[in-house]
C-alpha cells in the first residue's frame, strides 16, 4: 500500500524549504560588510583597467 501523507504537512514542508532558499539568496546578496563590498569592487575595478588597457584599437 502506499504510505499515507498529510496534505497539509506537505504544504508546509515545501513552504519551508523555499524559505529557507530565499533567505540563503539574501545572506549572500545582502550579507556582505561594507570593507567587503569596497574590496570586491575595487578588485572588479582594476580586472577591468587591466583589460582595457590590452585591448586594442583599429
């Protein structure tokens, strides 16, 4: 026979995990401190003066 499951306890379950999905995105989206954030522009900032500045012109 097939194992017998609440509906209502299902609808939860899922609820929860998806939850718990979107709070992991916004730990990673939103939970950078400020030096962090200035670090990593920083970083992206000076990849992108690098490849500028091989690129070349026609």
């Amino acid at each position: 026979m097939a194992e017998i499951l609440s509906l209502s306890k299902a609808r939860k379950a899922k609820a929860r995990t998806e939850k718990d999905a979107t709070a992991e995105a916004n730990r990673i989206k939103f939970g950078r401190t400020k030096a962090e954030r200035q670090k990593l522009e920083a970083e992206k900032s000076k990849a992108d003066r690098h490849i500028d500045g091989h690129k070349r012109e026609d």
